[in-house]
C-alpha cells in the first residue's frame, strides 16, 4: 500500500500469538508484568465502570426518598 507521501506501509494486522500481543502492549506503554498480566487475565480498568442498572436503582430511590420527605 503507497499512502501520497510515496511511502510503502504493511496493513496493521492483529497478533498472531501470545506473545506478539505482550509485545504490542509493551510497545502501547506497558510494563512486561502488566502485559503479562493482561495477557493472561485480560484488561480490567484500574476504576471500574458504574454498573447502568445500579445508576439507574439509584436514581429511583432518590426519587423515592425525596418523595416521602415531601410528604
């Protein structure tokens, strides 16, 4: 493939192996224990994201106390 500059690039292909995948990570910034992890384990984000359902519970009872508190 020739972009307009004139340059040759490869299509990005994903990781054949384990191992190919580490190394994309540590190319990404990560440390070879972090790669490692992940590898293994897969990405879990350091803060974990709010449940929908929970947000939305939540919000109910709010909505709830507010009512009897008006009462």
């Amino acid at each position: 493939m020739t972009s307009e500059a004139g340059s040759t690039h490869e299509p990005l292909k994903p990781p054949a192996t384990v191992r190919e995948f580490e190394e994309a990570l540590r190319a990404l910034g990560y440390s070879n224990r972090q790669a490692k992890a992940i590898a293994r384990e897969g990405f879990r984000p350091a803060v974990p994201e709010p449940d929908p359902d929970e947000a939305a519970f939540v919000q109910l009872c709010e909505a709830i106390s507010k009512s009897l508190a008006e009462r």
